[in-house]
C-alpha cells in the first residue's frame, strides 16, 4: 500500500466514525424528545382531569371516562414502547411507578374494569397483574 492509500483509509475510517458518533447522539436526542412528549402528554391529561377524580367523590360519566381513557391510552403506549425495548427499563420503572400510585384510587380501578376490554390482552393481563392488583409493600 501506498501512503496515499494510507491516507485514504485513514479519512474513511474517521467519517465512519463521525457517522457513528452523529448517529448515537441523534438517538440519543430522538429518546430525549419521546420521554419530554410523554412527559407532556401525562402532565396534560392530569392537569385536565376533573377535580373530583382526587377527593373520592367522582362517578364515572362521559367526561371521567373520557379522561380515564386517555390516560390508559397513555400506559398502554408506553407498556408496547417499553415492550419494543425502545424505552429502557429505568424509565418503564419510573413510569410503572406512576401507573401503581394513580391506580390507588378506586375511580381509576372502576374505570378500568370498565374499559379494559379495549385494550390487548397482553396489556390489560400485565397492567391489571403489575399495576390495578398491585400491593406495594414496605
């Protein structure tokens, strides 16, 4: 080999690298971005839920259920993202957290009971086993 085709492999092998290094960071970026559009998409279904869904008194009608389904929506998007392996595990157990302390409420177990049957299967198994079932010990 002659030191021009040194040279050439040399410049190769940095703009595969550059590639590599631009790939992962724009990755990197994409995760950012999905876990701020969740992140936006709870906090806009919580600061609309009606106020009585807290203080015990809420009864399930067209609004509640409304709400309820979107949040459900929510969980089952990311249960499948998580599923994919698109999200990693440290952000599902954040976000299984999340699920554990709304469900407590009897008005988000009701709610379910009443919609779950519009979800997969495979969903509505894990998130009645590991988030309506579940018995948080200390």
């Amino acid at each position: 080999m002659e030191i021009a085709d040194y040279i050439q492999l040399g410049l190769l092998i940095a703009a595969i690298v550059s590639i590599l290094v631009t790939q992962q960071r724009d990755a990197k970026q994409r995760k950012l971005q999905m876990f701020a559009e969740y992140t936006r998409r709870y906090q806009d279904i919580f600061m609309n839920m009606p106020d009585d869904i807290y203080n015990g008194t809420a009864k399930i009608d067209t609004r509640t259920k409304r709400h309820m389904r979107l949040y459900f929506d929510l969980c089952s998007e990311e249960y499948h993202l998580w599923q994919d392996r698109t999200v990693p595990d440290n952000v599902w157990k954040l976000w299984l957290e999340g699920m554990q302390i709304a469900c407590n409420h009897q008005i988000y177990k009701n709610s379910w009971d009443a919609i779950k049957g519009e979800y997969s299967r495979e969903f509505w198994q894990y998130f009645e086993k590991n988030v309506i079932n579940y018995k948080r010990t200390l």
